[in-house]
C-alpha cells in the first residue's frame, strides 16, 4: 500500500453550507501535490450505512427557525457533522485522516502536514484556548461552550493507534457531544499539537500567523453579516472557480 493511500481528508457536509463545503474541498485539491481522496462526511448516508444513530430532534428556538438538538448531548447541534466526525477513523480504516468544518479555506498543501506527524499520537489538533463571547453564530445557530473548543473542527486522526479503537459504533452513537469533542477517550499525552497556521480563527488567532488554514468558525462570507471577515476574499475567489 503506497504513502499516499494511507493518508485521506475528510469534510463535514451540512446541506444548509453547500457553498463552503465545495470551497473547502475546491481549495484542499488546489494545492496537492499528489493525490489524496479528499470526501465528505454526510449525515444520510451514514445514517443509511446503519452507522450514525444518535437522535436528533428539531426545536422552536428565540430565532427564526428551529434548532437541532442532538438527545444524547441534551444540547443544540451547530451542524449535521458535529458528532459524525469521530466515525472518520472508522471510515479511513488505516493511516492518518485530517478531518475538516466545511467553513474552512485551505491555503496551503496538506501533504506536507502529514509528513510531520510522529504515529505514537493518537490525534493531532491546534489546542486551542478559545472562549468565544457571542451567544450566538452563523445563521442564528446557538454558541455552545464546552472544554476544548474547537480542537476537533480541524483534526488529524491516527487510524492506527490503538487508542483510536474505543470509537467504536456504541461510542460515539451514546457518548455525550462535550466529551467527544474534548477527546474524552485518549490521555492527554496522546493528543499531538499541530502549529496554530493550520487552523487560524479569525478575531482568535494572532495576525503575525500566515495561515495554512482558515476556519471562519463565527460565520464565513457566505453569511450577510461576515462578508468582509478576514481572506473573505479569498474565499470567494475559491467559490468562483468551483463554479466555472
């Protein structure tokens, strides 16, 4: 098995982000220098593989429009991928799987990003300190604060490690969104620290960095309110050449 097959990239697919989505993979494949299978992580179809089964209900919210709640978290759910996520390692099966927001913009290439990685760690992400102080994000969606925010919005899974094996299918369909998202299953020692360039957050991240990777995790261009938001131009840039 080549170097190349054992490495893959995963994006979260909400329907109601289209747009960022074929941004975010547009922009992954732009700069590769060699091939990697680059996919998305859609709810249907896991739920339609048997392999998603955690309850999500619809609720009235203060806005306009309901919120997903996911039952086993007792709290809303930004985005149809925010528990699917941690199926990737089952659905890579073997290597390194980056996982991926669908609001992000690549800037850089990711191949070189897996040539870093040392295989004793379990997960790599940007450990973030991040306490956003907004109620609310995107299109009305509610901010919901939990232990290490945003770790898991652009993470590198070990497929391999051992460790990685809890995330079995009782797991991540019972275990609540707060303790997956703050790796719960791994000791702290198997979690690796990619450079913050990899997932820069705007308003966050310092503007000394030059980003590899942009996560517009408040609200990308795509929204009204955050059209002028950092590389927004950028981003549409991208957004005209995936429609041409």
């Amino acid at each position: 098995m080549s170097l190349a097959s054992r490495e893959s990239v995963w994006i979260g697919y909400d329907p109601r982000e289209h747009a960022a989505f074929d941004v975010a993979r547009s922009s992954c494949e732009r700069w590769l220098t060699r091939p990697l299978p680059v996919r998305g992580v859609l709810l249907d179809d896991l739920k339609d593989r048997g392999l998603y089964s955690r309850p999500i209900e619809y609720r009235d919210s203060a806005a306009d429009k309901p919120i997903m709640w996911d039952v086993v978290s007792d709290a809303p759910m930004a985005t149809e991928f925010a528990c699917s996520r941690f199926l990737v390692p089952m659905l890579a099966e073997t290597g390194w799987a980056l996982f991926a927001d669908c609001d992000v913009l690549f800037r850089d290439n990711v191949c070189r990003l897996f040539e870093t990685l040392d295989r004793n760690k379990a997960v790599y992400v940007v450990k973030h300190d991040y306490h956003p102080k907004n109620a609310i994000k995107m299109d009305g969606q509610v901010q919901v604060g939990y232990n290490r925010k945003l770790w898991s919005a652009v993470c590198i899974f070990n497929c391999d490690h051992p460790a990685n094996k809890a995330l079995t299918l009782d797991y991540v369909n019972s275990t609540p969104g707060r303790d997956l998202h703050a790796f719960k299953w791994l000791k702290d020692s198997e979690i690796g620290s990619l450079k913050e360039a990899w997932h820069w957050v705007p308003g966050h991240s310092s503007t000394r960095i030059d980003p590899k990777c942009v996560h517009f995790t408040e609200g990308g261009p795509w929204f009204a309110d955050y059209r002028d938001v950092p590389f927004a131009d950028e981003w549409r840039a991208e957004l005209r050449r995936c429609v041409v």
